[in-house]
C-alpha cells in the first residue's frame, strides 16, 4: 500500500485557493517599478529604465574596502587606502553604488517607511556578501538610539538584517548591539565630525557578551559613507570578542573605480 501523501493534497488548495486571491491583489495594487512606479510585470521588482541605473560593485574589487578596481590586478589586492588607515573590521561588502536608482531605494525604506522593499534589498546583500553570510555565527544590525528609535518606528538596518537571517537561516541577534548616545544626523558632517559624533555611541547589551565573544559577525548597515558610524560599532564588538567582523551593506558612497 502506497503512503498517503497529505502534502500534496495541501499544495494543491494552497495554490488555487491563494491565486484568485493573487489576482485581486494584482487587480488593486498593478505590480509597479519600486524606483519610479511606472508598471511592471511583477511586484518587487525594477523597471529596465531604473535597473540599467544601478551599478553593481562586482570583483575586481580591494579585500578589505570592496572598492572595485577598474582592472583586475590580481587576488588578494588591497587599495592604498586600506593599507594606509586600515580599518577596524575585517572587511566591507556592498551590493551596488549609492546613486539613481539605489539612492531613491535607499530613501524609501528610510525616509518614507517602504518596508516592502527590504526583501528585495536583503536579497541583493546577501548575493554580494562574498559568502560572508553563509560562514558568519550572526547577524547585527546597526542599532538606532532608543528616541530616534520612536520617533522613526523602525530600524531600516534591523529590517534588511531581518529578511536576510530569513534567506540565511542565520541567527538575527537584534538587541545585542546597542546605542547608548544620541547622536547627531550623520548628514551634511565632514568625515572627522563624523567621527566625533559617534564615537562611543554603541555598547554590548547586558549579559550579552557571549553573544560576541570568539564569533564571526556580520555588521549590516544600509549606506556606508565614510565609514565612521560602523567603524564605531566594529570597535564595541571588537572589543567584545568578535573574532571576526564583515560589515555588509546595501549601498556604498563611491566616486569611480580606482
């Protein structure tokens, strides 16, 4: 006598039972561009107009900075500027250069709570992460202050690390991190005002040092500009125990290859 396969019996409802349901939606919400809103042929997803606007940072790129280089010189290369102020992570990762099309992306989920686009974001971080994901103990995101925290409802950097620990099966360790000092926008600041504005702005949470300590992190952020505020977060961890920190991010302020 063959198995009874109460699977498939359970695919097949699901799958007749959610697609007029599919079409309603379509019917209400048309699939649109997440960029400019023109109509797509699928929700989460770029028109070609905006897709052709983005540019991927792909190898060759510097081990340390993810700076792409405009020929490949080799494996192992490091830019001068990683050599010279090396930094206090292991290495930086990011999925695509913060201008057009990512920049308006960028500000949707920031600034306008498009929390819709995080999956699609998330999963554009994780391809570009080098594998740092799939070999990491954990996840953290950069925290927010507890009053920007309120005032904003959502931490754009927790939900990007949310959807991934949902595609990675990674541990998501969202409070482990924290922000003890209010600061500043990072807006409109130079790079040593920036610098000064977060320093000593993160700590370990309590009794969560174990979380840290000898594990193999990935930092995620949405934008990496000059760097200081997950320099800043790199160092608490650092000082933590981590053994090993990826700072992984959606976007990148980058002029031209070098």
């Amino acid at each position: 006598m063959e198995p009874i396969d109460f699977e498939t019996p359970s695919k097949f409802l699901r799958a007749h039972l959610l697609r007029p349901l599919s079409a309603l939606a379509d019917f209400l919400y048309p699939p649109a561009c997440s960029v400019c809103g023109i109509s797509t042929g699928g929700h989460r997803g770029l028109c070609a107009k905006c897709w052709s606007g983005i540019r991927f940072i792909e190898r060759p790129y510097c081990e340390v900075l993810g700076i792409p280089f405009s020929h490949d010189l080799g494996t192992g290369i490091l830019s001068a500027e990683a050599i010279a102020n090396p930094p206090p992570f292991d290495r930086l990762r990011s999925a695509a250069t913060h201008d057009h099309a990512v920049r308006d992306l960028v500000h949707g989920l920031k600034y306008r709570d498009r929390t819709d686009l995080a999956p699609m974001m998330a999963a554009w971080m994780l391809r570009a992460s080098d594998g740092t994901v799939e070999s990491c103990d954990a996840l953290i995101p950069v925290p927010l202050h507890r009053t920007r925290m309120l005032a904003r409802k959502f931490n754009q950097a927790a939900e990007l690390a949310r959807h991934m620990a949902g595609l990675s099966g990674k541990p998501l360790l969202a409070a482990t991190l924290v922000r003890v000092k209010r600061t500043s926008q990072q807006v409109g600041l130079g790079a040593k005002a920036r610098e000064d504005n977060v320093r000593g702005a993160f700590a370990i949470a309590k009794d969560c040092e174990n979380d840290v300590s000898g594990k193999r992190i990935v930092l995620i952020d949405d934008v990496y500009t000059t760097g200081a505020t997950v320099a800043a977060a790199s160092r608490t961890l650092r000082k933590a125990g981590a053994a090993d920190i990826t700072v992984l991010t959606f976007a990148r302020a980058l002029a031209e290859p070098i």
